[in-house]
C-alpha cells in the first residue's frame, strides 16, 4: 500500500505557519523579561551564556549622587607639602641673634639737679662709634633698685668716718620696701657688712656696728673690682654707692686695669660722694711739701672717681658740710629711680669684643638742639647722664 500524499495547499503554505508560530512564541516573552536584556553592546571579554542557561548581571549600576557645595563655601586650601630630608641627615634648627643694646638715660637741670619729664622718643639720638643708630624702644623706667653700698673705713682721721657714716645713714633713710641693698667696707681688704636684704633696719644696724677700724690703708681699686664681680652675677641694672676719700694705697690693681674692669661690666651704674671735704679745706695748701703731695692724692683721687662715674653715666659729689647730705641723695635716688631707656640694634653687628663709644643728644622737632627755659625765658642748662660705651659680646660667649 502506497503512502498518502499531502494535499498541495498544505504543502504550499508551510513557511507562513512557521512564520506566524515565531510570532506568537515572542509575544508570550514578558516585557519586564525584554527590558531587562542590556542594551549595551557586550564586551568582549563577556562570554554569552548558553541558550536557555542564567545570565550575568550586566543592568545598569546606580551610584549615589555628591551634594553640591554651598556656592560661598572657599576651596580647601592645599595640604602642605611633606619635605623628606635625604637619608642619614638628622633634623637640625637655626638660630639668629641679634644684638640689642639698653641704654638708660638721665636727664637733669643742672640747677636743682630735678629730673626732666615728659621728653619723646624723637628727642633721643643715639650715635654708636659716630653712627646714629635707630632707636626701637622707648619707656619711662622708675623701679626698686639694686645697690651695693662700697663704704672706706679705715684708721686715717675720724673726719672721713664720720662724713661716710652720716652719707652711708642718709642713703639707708631714703630706701624703699622694694629695694634690694648690700654693704661692703674696705681698708687693706675688704668686708661685707650686710648681704643683699630689702630690710632697712638691718643696713642701719650694720652701719651703727662700724666703730674701730682696722687699718690705715684705702685699696679702693681691689675693693671696687670684688663690688664688680660680686654684680655681674646679678641680672637687670645695679648701682654702686661709693663712698669715701677716693685714694688708694696698695691695691694690687692699677687705674687703667681698673677702668678696664668699669667698662666691660655691664648694667652697672656707679655713683661716688667724697669724704673729708671740711678736712681738706682747712688744710689745704698748708703743711710744706707733705702738704703738697698730700693735696695732689686728693685732685688726683677725686679725678678718678668722676672718670668711673662718667663711664658708667653716674654723678660725683665732692660734699664740704654734713648738711648737704639729704640733697645729694636725695638727687641720686630720683636719677636712679627715673630714667628713659632707649633700645636699639646697632648697626655693628659684630661680636668681636670691641668696645663701642656712645653719645646721646637731646633735639627738638626739628633736629637742632633742644634748649630749655624757665619763666623768665632764661636758657636752662642740663645733664644727660648715660654710659659712654660698652663692650660688645664676644663670639665664643
């Protein structure tokens, strides 16, 4: 038996039946399925997956979106850069120094010996070695102070003890609670008395103590050099009160080492009152050729203790009567206490050791010389009293 043979018309339409199967097999997919396939083409290093199998999951990734910055919000300012040293170098640091010079300075009449307020700074000018120099600090300074009393007690008249005990009574009266004062004596060597103390009393016990002297030779020279050591190693500025008849009899040290000694000691302002003045009057060009001699120690002693006075801008008096005791001390307790300090960086910036002149002048507004006058228009004379120079530091100090 033969087998039956489809009709043509079957036969003749069978590719639109498939056509219209495929149709009907893609529109049961769901839409969620097609809009999850990428759009994107793929990448070459993804493989496809097998017909039918699980696919990678390749939609799109959402990221979280950076708040915008407040339009008036300033930039971050750039870190700082990290400097590495070279390998085996050790951090190190460097220090300038530079040099600052103090200089106090006292303005008196030279009348009544009354200090001169209410000055300026641009009434100041400082000359170091000839050169001005720029002052960069200005203050009105009145403070306790430091002193050390250096006091001559030797066997040689009773005349200069007694002066030096009423000058020595007269400076301890007018002491201050914020004060700080030492006593020293001398004759061939030297004796502390009172250490530093702000007690009054206590510097008033050991001047009534100084009765029977020991000897009757004055090294004042030996004695001020130990009064300068003994300062040094106090810091701020100090005083010496000198007090007595200025000779010297056997010192080890000569003038000029001595002078060497005031000049390289800084912050040290020495002040001298002369004993025995009434003596010398009545005894002066009298006495033959003993007389002479005699009255040349004196001239010449009294030259010495201005010149140590000048260098270190102090003052010198040479009292004939006890009665001027009170105004003496009363002039160096208010040019002690009241001064103008000037500072400034000399130009010289080298430590060499060298010992650097100073000058200060008073000018007026318009850079002449400032000139006073009391009420009658009368041109009035005054001191300035400041050091006359100072040693600059040394490079191994």
């Amino acid at each position: 038996m033969s087998t039956p043979r489809l009709p043509v018309q079957v036969s003749r339409h069978f590719p639109l039946a498939v056509l219209l199967l495929a149709i009907a097999a893609l529109a049961a997919v769901p839409l969620s399925r097609a809009q999850s396939q990428p759009t994107t083409p793929q990448q070459p290093d993804q493989a496809v997956p097998d017909s039918g199998g699980p696919s990678g999951d390749s939609g799109v990734i959402a990221l979280p979106k950076k708040k915008d910055a407040p339009a008036d919000t300033p930039p971050p300012a750039p870190a700082a850069p990290k400097i590495k040293a070279p390998a085996g170098l050790e951090n190190f640091s460097l220090r300038v120094e530079v040099p600052e010079v103090i200089v106090d300075v006292g303005v008196l009449l030279e009348k009544n010996r009354q200090f001169v307020p209410n000055l300026k700074p641009e009434n100041f000018r400082v000359y170091e070695d000839g050169v001005e120099q720029k002052v960069v600090g200005f203050k009105r300074v009145e403070a306790p102070i430091t002193a050390l009393l250096l006091c001559e007690f030797a066997a040689n008249s009773y005349s200069f003890i007694y002066d030096m005990r009423n000058a020595a009574w007269t400076f301890a009266q007018q002491l201050r609670p914020q004060d700080y004062v030492a006593m020293m004596t001398y004759d061939m060597n030297t004796q502390i008395v009172t250490d530093f103390t702000q007690n009054k009393q206590q510097l008033l016990e050991g001047i009534n103590m100084l009765r029977i002297p020991g000897f009757r030779e004055t090294n004042v020279f030996d004695a001020l050099y130990e009064a300068l050591d003994r300062l040094d190693r106090i810091q701020g500025r100090k005083y010496i009160i000198l007090i007595g008849s200025g000779r010297d009899s056997f010192s080890k040290l000569t003038f000029d080492k001595m002078l060497k000694k005031v000049k390289s000691t800084p912050d040290v302002t020495i002040f001298t009152v002369s004993t025995g003045g009434a003596m010398r009057v009545m005894t002066e060009g009298r006495g033959g050729m003993m007389g002479s001699v005699r009255d040349m120690d004196y001239l010449q002693a009294d030259n010495e203790m201005r010149t140590f006075t000048s260098a270190t801008g102090g003052m010198s008096f040479f009292p004939r009567f006890i009665g001027e005791m009170p105004d003496i001390f009363q002039n160096i307790n208010q040019s002690i206490r009241a001064k103008y300090q000037l500072v400034y960086h000399p130009i010289n910036t080298k430590q060499d050791g060298t010992y650097r002149k100073l000058r200060v002048m008073l000018v007026d507004a318009e850079g002449q010389p400032l000139r006073f006058q009391d009420e009658k228009h009368k041109p009035l004379k005054y001191d300035i009293m400041a050091r006359d120079g100072y040693r600059a530091k040394q490079e191994v100090e």
